[in-house]
C-alpha cells in the first residue's frame, strides 16, 4: 500500500476533525472514504460524459466510416 502525506492548515484540520468526530470515524478513515467516492465519481462522470457524445454523434461516426 502506497502512503500520501497531505499538508493541511490548522483550519482544514480542524473541519476534518470535527466531521470525522460527528460520524465516529478517524480523520484517515474519512480522507479515505471521500477519496475513493471521488475517484468512482469521476469515472462514472467521465463515462457518462464519453456514452453521450458517442449516442450524440452515432449517426456521424456512421457516415464516416
């Protein structure tokens, strides 16, 4: 497992402190657990994003092969 160091300002950590202690998680496990949501997230957009143009654009790409 790879390891990052993140550097925060005494605010940020504050925040991430508090909302990790509103849900009874550690602030690692809170990092983490938003990390992995936004890497799924952007993959999916970016699918999303790439079955539009294609469905956008079927008729295109048809008469062009």
């Amino acid at each position: 497992m790879t390891s990052v160091t993140v550097d925060l300002s005494d605010n940020q950590y504050q925040k991430l402190q508090t909302l990790a202690n509103l849900h009874g998680i550690a602030p690692e496990a809170l990092l983490k657990a938003s990390l992995e949501d936004w890497l799924n997230t952007q993959k999916h957009e970016f699918s999303a994003a790439v079955d539009h143009v294609l469905q956008k654009n079927t008729e295109l790409y048809q008469r062009l092969a």
